[in-house]
C-alpha cells in the first residue's frame, strides 16, 4: 500500500489531525526502538520550543510521518496529537475563551508554520498547528498514524470543548453507561475519538492521547507486539479483537504508551480490553 499523498495545505480544514508527536527523555533509544518496529528513517530540524533546540521529523522514504523531540524535566514521556488550524493566534484566543489554558505559544517553527500548546478544561494536552505550505503528513500505510483517543475523565468538558472549538458533531458509539465512547465527526467525516476511562484506570490517571498506527496486513499485530518486546518495548494490553480491528497496547523503552491496529481483522463484538494501568512505571 503506498502513502497517501498529503492535501495542500490551503485546503486543509481546521479540526483535522495533521501530525503526531513524541516527548522522550532519551532521543537516541526512541529512534532505534521505532526505526526497529516501524521502518522510521529521521533527519533534524530546528525547533526554539524543543528543550535541546532538536527536533527529529521521523520519515518513510521521503515521506514524514512524525516527529520525537527531548522532553523537559518532569515531562512524561508521550504521544500527542497535532490538530490543524487556520491561526494559531485565533486559537489561542478560543482556548481561553472555551476554558481550556494556553501552556506554550503560539511559537513559529522555522519552516513548519506556527504551534500552539494547550490543555483542555479536563486538563487534556494537545497541539494545534499552524502548518506552513510545506506541510506533509504520510497516512494511509502500514506504520504511519491510523487514528487517535482522547482519553479523559470528563466527556462533557472534552465534548463541549472540541465540538464548539472546530465544529464537530458528537456521536456516541458506545453504550454511554458502561461504556463511553464518542465519534467527532467534521463534514460526516470521523476525525477524532473520546473515551471516558472506565475502572480499568486508576483515578488518578491524567487525561491523554491513545495515538494508534497501523501495521501491515501481512504481519498482524500480534507479531508487530513480539517484536516490540524484543525491541526492548512492553506489552501492555495483549492483541485483541475490536469493531475497528485487532489492537494491541505497546510501551516503548522510555514508558511512552501506544497502540497498533491492524484493520483488516475486525469483530462484531463490542468491548475494552482490563488492561494494566498505562501510566503505572
């Protein structure tokens, strides 16, 4: 399956995620434990938000399909989503004005537009980016971004807070009681997911991005998990069998949590692995 060539970013619409981010205390173990697993190539841009001005764009051939940067003191180590916008200014504007905290920015990137840091009113963090017109983002093949969660305590504060900043409409896909889980749709397109952690999490777990990539059909997930294993990474939810295909839960050396999908195998039941809390070290 080849790449999915990027749209121009004149078109790209506000509300669409447009690059996925990891913070990592440790550059060099986080490019092998990926190059391993996925096939990411990397070269370097500049980044004045970076904490060691270092910015690695992960790549696919030529085509980019994230980026790792050295996390600050204290910071988990994490995935987290880029959702697109026409102006980070405006944005910033909004946060404040939905009830979401502006924690970095609006910072121009040399070559790659303008970004925004935020928290929602649950205290969600994500990046919205300004892209520049030489934005690109490889989706659609096997080890590149397949989709992502918003994982939160507070659906109402998440739902209110996205749908009225980008326009979404909220549809529940899961029960709403045992099990809640909402489709942001933009243009009857689904964009983006939210899910209310259930007891499988501890109460104290903090809100975040479950940034799900696909593997190649001819492998499967449960040989893509092994080999994170083998790679120095950690199982923490076993394959299984969802609506949306077979997923497994994957730390990486340095504890940043994701999830890999293959998405040609997929069940008519519905459910959420009980799984290991994510965040437990």
């Amino acid at each position: 399956m080849a790449i999915n060539p990027s749209l121009p970013q004149s078109v790209l619409p506000s509300g669409i995620p447009c690059w996925v981010e990891l913070a990592t205390p440790d550059d060099n173990v986080t490019q092998q434990f990926y190059s391993g697993l996925f096939g990411w190539s990397y070269y370097v841009n500049r980044d004045p938000a970076a904490p060691n001005g270092r910015y690695l764009i992960a790549a696919i051939g030529s085509t980019p399909v994230g980026g790792l940067y050295r996390s600050a003191a204290g910071q988990r180590s994490s995935w987290t989503i880029n959702v697109s916008v026409h102006s980070t200014a405006n944005a910033a504007d909004w946060v404040e004005h939905l009830g979401g905290t502006v924690t970095l920015g609006p910072v121009e990137i040399p070559n790659r537009g303008s970004i925004l840091h935020a928290t929602d009113p649950a205290g969600a963090p994500v990046v919205f980016w300004q892209p520049s017109d030489t934005w690109d983002f490889g989706v659609g093949a096997p080890n590149t971004f397949a989709s992502a969660d918003l994982n939160t305590h507070d659906g109402e504060a998440a739902d209110g807070f996205f749908c009225r900043l980008f326009n979404y409409t909220a549809h529940q896909i899961g029960d709403s009681r045992g099990v809640d889980y909402v489709e942001w749709v933009l243009d009857q397109q689904p964009v983006l997911y939210r899910y209310v952690m259930g007891p499988e999490y501890p109460p104290n777990t903090p809100p975040h991005w479950m940034i799900y990539f696909d593997v190649d059909p001819a492998r499967g997930t449960d040989a893509t998990a092994g080999h994170a294993l083998m790679l120095g990474g950690r199982i923490v939810i076993d394959p299984y069998d969802t609506p949306w295909g077979r997923i497994a839960l994957i730390a990486d050396p340095c504890g940043a949590v994701f999830s890999i999908v293959d998405r040609t195998q997929v069940s008519d039941d519905w459910g959420r692995a009980e799984v290991d809390d994510p965040y437990d070290d």
